[in-house]
C-alpha cells in the first residue's frame, strides 16, 4: 500500500493546482444548478416560480406566467448545458441570465434577498469565465 505522500506526489501538479479544482467546482455548480432550476419550471416542485415573475413581464410578452416560466426553464437548461460543454461561453450566458434575473426582482419590488444571491452567482459565474481555458476541454 502506497503511502498517503507517495499518492500525492503521483498526481498530475496540473490536476491538483487550486485554480483548477476552483474551476471544477464552479463549473460543475453552473451546469447543474441551472439544469435543476430549468427542470424544476415545468413541476415548481421547488417553489412556485411564477412569484417571482414582475407583472410586468407578462404585460411585455403576451403569455400567461407559466407559459413565461417554461421558456424560462428551457434558457435554464441550456445555459446549464453550455456550462457544461463550453464552459468560457456558458459562464457568461448564466451571468447575463442572472443579472436578467436580478433585474426582474428590483422591477418586482420584493425578494431583495434573491436578488443578492443572484448577484453573488453572478460574481461567481464571472469567476467560472475568468477561470476557464480559452480553448474547450
């Protein structure tokens, strides 16, 4: 049995380097925090998302709040799925979803706190960008 040093000093350096396994992290939560979110839009297991919709989303597209909420599920998804496959591209798509999202929430005059949550994914999914490789992996 190899000793717990021995182990170590056979991984790849380039594996174990902390900005990688930051970008892992970051990238496996953006492709499947989104996903989840997306999914949940066609059950509302989770919440019923239609509340945090502002009115005047449905004013602006003719379309009942569900309705809304599916298109809103089907973006979800696919920016889940950028993340996953071209993850310098997704990470932008999630962080301009998110300030979209943030934005309908100050519009909605409640749920301040989303709102800030959403912004520091913001920064993370910003993070996600900064940390990815130019070229796909």
């Amino acid at each position: 049995m190899k000793s717990s040093t021995a182990l170590s000093s056979t991984a790849s350096p380039r594996a174990a380097a902390p900005e990688r396994q930051a970008f892992l992290l970051l990238r496996t939560v953006f492709t499947v925090a989104p996903i989840i979110f997306g999914l949940d839009k066609f059950t509302n297991l989770l919440t019923d998302w239609t509340m945090y919709l502002a009115p005047v989303a449905t004013s602006v597209v003719p379309l009942p709040a569900q309705s809304i909420m599916y298109i809103v599920g089907v973006v979800e998804i696919v920016a889940g799925l950028a993340v996953a496959i071209r993850p310098r591209f997704g990470s932008l798509l999630v962080a301009v979803w998110l300030l979209g999202i943030i934005v309908n929430l100050l519009v909605l005059g409640a749920f301040f706190d989303v709102a800030l949550r959403d912004f520091g994914l913001l920064v993370g999914a910003l993070a996600l960008n900064r940390l990815s490789p130019k070229k796909n992996r």
